[in-house]
C-alpha cells in the first residue's frame, strides 16, 4: 500500500514545483488549500475502507 501514496507524493511534488514556476501567488494558496483538502479527503477515504474491510472482515 505504500507503494500506492508514494507515487502520488511524488507526482504532486512535480506539480508543486510547476505551480510555483506557473502561477500567481495568489492562485498558489488556492492550489495548496485545495492540496490540503484533497488529503484529508484522502486520509478520511483511507480510515472508511479499512473501517469497511475490518466489518466485512468480521462478518464472515
């Protein structure tokens, strides 16, 4: 599983990189706060599918 978030890290780091050569200040806070929400969306999508493995885990 590690694998799967360590590409990401990577990509997004490329895409930070771009951003700050591309845009604004203004619309680099904007792509960061939309960044943060994307993680903790992501970290809340991560705890809901082991939370579902661990039910269907223990219903069988």
């Amino acid at each position: 599983m590690s694998k799967q978030t360590e590409a990401p890290s990577k990509e997004i780091s490329t895409l930070n990189v771009t951003a700050k050569k591309l845009y604004s200040e203004e619309v680099q806070a904007e792509l960061a706060e939309l960044q943060s929400d994307i993680d903790v969306l992501f970290q809340q999508l991560q705890s809901l599918s082991r939370q579902r493995l661990t039910t269907v885990g223990s219903a069988q």
